[in-house]
C-alpha cells in the first residue's frame, strides 16, 4: 500500500482561494446594483493600470468602459440582468488608466437577497485580445480578397471588351484584305489582257525591250500570287463554320501529291508517308489541306538545286496529341537570324526563289487557331522539319 504523505505534503494540495482570486487568469470584480465598485481582484487592476483605492467605493463598472460601451451596458446590459439575472458573453472594450483599450468579453451575474431584491452584481472580463486581433486580421483580409476580387473582375471585363475589339478589328481587317483583294484582282488581269494585247500588236525595236517585256510580266504575276495568297488566308479565317471530324491523312496528301505532279518531277522528288501511328487528325479538311499543301510545296519550292528533293511525312500520338512531322533535304533557314520573323506575314528567306511569303504565316495562323502549336527545326543546306502538334 502507498504511505499517506506527511501533513506539511498535504497543506500544499489545499487551494488558496484568496489567491486564486486575486492571481485568476480572468478579471474579477464586484458593484453594487447602481454599478458602484466595492472590489477588483489583482489581475483586472493590473490590466487597468489603477489601485485598489482609486477604484473601489470612488468609481463604477460603467466608468471602466468607453463611451459606447457604457451605453451599452446602461440601456441593455443592466436590464436584461434585473429581468434573468444574469447575461454572457457582451463584447465590450475596458478603458486603461493610460486610456488605452482592451477587447474583453463580460459576463455578469445578480445576486439578490432574501426579499429578492438587487444586492450586488458580480462581474467576469475575458481578455479576447488575441482573438479580437484575429477578427481584426480576418476582416482585413477578406476585405482585400473582396478588393481583388473587384480588381479581377474589372480586368477580366476590360479584357473581355479588348477581345471582342479586337476580334471586331480582325473581321474588319479580314473583310477589307477580302475586298481589297478581289477588287484589285479584276484591274491585274485588265493590265495583263491589255499587255498581251499590246506585245501582239506592238513592234519593238530597241534590243532592251524584251527583258523590260519578261520583267513587267513577272511583276504582274506576283501581283497576282500575293493576291491571291492574301485571298486565301481570308478565305480559311472564313472557314469556322466547317464542321471539324476526323480527316484522313493519306487520301488528302495523296490528293495534293497529284496537284503537285508538275513540280514533283521537274525536281525529281520523292515523297515517303507514313501515317500508320496516327491515320487521322481531329480538325477541318480545308485547314489541313492548306497546311499539307503550304508545307508539301514548300519543300519541292525551296529545294536544294542540283540534288533531287527528299520529304518525308509521318505521324504519331504523343501525350494525347497527333503529331505530325514533314522533314525535306532543301535549303534550310538560319533559325538564329531568321527564327522570329518566320510566321510573319510576307516574310521571305530566299529572294531567289519566287514567292508571297503568305505560306508559313497561313500555317501557323491555322494551327493556332485549331489549338495546336508548329515547331520547327533547320540547317541551312540541309534541310528542314515542320513538327504540327495537334490537340485531340
């Protein structure tokens, strides 16, 4: 059996509760009905920063409070504690000697005596500062989430009206490239009518005429090609309406492979396809005819002269994607130096070789807007690899 501990061991378990009292981690005092002060424990004086006798019988509960607490506390505390004897939880805020504050929460309870009449009110303050700081920060805080709450909707609505400016400014854009286009085709062929006429009728004497003939000729057909290359863009833009479903990817190459016969030969190419991996591509046929073709004749276009063109195209799934590969052996692009103005429109890298430059930019304006994305690869005498990601 355990030994009972000495009485002096005893005497140390036993509660002190003046102690209790007066050291209590809450404050504590006592008033008459009227809310005179008769007694205040150690820790609600220390939190006032007053003494035991500039307080009791000399100040009332009302007097520790601010203003709007003493209101407060005058026009509902008391009666609700003259009606039920008791009230909890009232936030209020104690006034310092040095008139700062302090966040409490005030419960209070009467006591009457033996005719039930009001005796004395005893009062309990909770020092909520921490908690008060907390709500505090929490307020602050939501507030700011609402402010940038505001922010982002503002943004988002500036924004959105940017957009549809700007899809506003590139149907405009669109429909005067399309006028422009098609009214400008008309003259061009009104010129090369007249000239055809004129070089038929007309005699030419001086040995210089001839290649001024051949030049102006030339300049009408590239007028020609850039308008035609601009009525084209615009004409894909137009083509959203296109339901989008699986294309095939071998019948549609084979297709443009024969439109391209005269050029195969002439630069004794040789196509290899290979689309087992991925037979199809999740989009329009008139944008990926336009694609295929744009990058089919850009590599019989600008291929290396005097070595026979090699293009090889193919296609996989990667992640989820098609991808589709379409490497030649031709001139190459300096990358370094020619790498960001690639998809720019009228950009051209060889001015040797006939061409809008209208090409690479209709590629990669059909792929941005199907989703996708074009990575390419280059060395100059080489060769060059168009990579199409598609989103499936």
């Amino acid at each position: 059996m355990s030994q009972r501990l000495p009485p002096n061991d005893l005497r140390l378990t036993e509660e002190d509760l003046i102690d209790h009292y007066e050291q209590a981690p809450c404050g504590y005092c006592t008033s008459l009905p009227d809310g005179t002060l008769v007694r205040l424990n150690g820790t609600l004086l220390q939190w006032l920063g007053y003494t035991r006798d500039e307080l009791v019988a000399r100040a009332t509960v009302q007097q520790l409070l601010t203003v709007g607490g003493r209101l407060h506390y005058e026009m509902h505390a008391l009666p609700l504690l003259l009606l039920q004897d008791e009230v909890r939880e009232l936030s209020y805020q104690l006034r310092h000697k040095d008139s700062s504050t302090r966040p409490v929460l005030l419960h209070a309870r009467l006591l009457r005596d033996t005719d039930g009449q009001p005796l004395v009110v005893r009062l309990t303050f909770f020092d909520i500062t921490e908690r008060h700081r907390y709500e505090q920060e929490l307020r602050r805080s939501h507030a700011l989430a609402q402010e940038h709450s505001i922010q982002l909707a503002q943004a988002n609505a500036l924004l959105l009206t940017q957009n549809e400016q700007l899809s506003r400014s590139t149907a405009d854009l669109d429909n005067f490239v399309y006028m422009a286009s098609h009214d400008l085709r008309q003259p061009i062929n009104n010129m090369a009518g007249l000239f055809a006429e004129l070089k038929y009728a007309a005699v030419f004497t001086d040995p210089e005429t001839e290649g001024m003939v051949h030049m102006f000729e030339a300049a009408l057909q590239q007028a020609m090609r850039t308008i035609d290359g601009l009525a084209e863009i615009v004409q894909q833009q137009r083509q959203e309406l296109v339901p989008i479903a699986n294309q095939a990817l071998y019948p549609l190459a084979e297709e443009i492979l024969g439109s391209l016969q005269p050029q195969v030969l002439a630069r004794q190419a040789v196509f290899t396809l290979d689309f087992e991996a991925a037979p199809t591509v999740h989009t329009t046929r008139p944008a990926l005819y336009s694609v295929l073709y744009n990058l089919f004749s850009n590599s019989l276009k600008y291929a290396e002269p005097g070595r026979p063109a090699r293009v090889r195209a193919h296609s996989e799934l990667v992640a989820g994607t098609v991808v589709l590969t379409v490497q030649d052996n031709g001139r190459g692009l300096d990358l370094a130096r020619y790498g960001g103005k690639l998809f720019q429109l009228f950009s051209r890298f060889h001015p040797e070789v006939e061409g809008t430059g209208t090409g690479l930019y209709l590629v990669n304006r059909l792929m941005t807007q199907a989703g996708g994305r074009v990575e390419v690869t280059s060395e100059v005498g080489q060769g060059t690899t168009f990579r199409l990601v598609w989103p499936q």
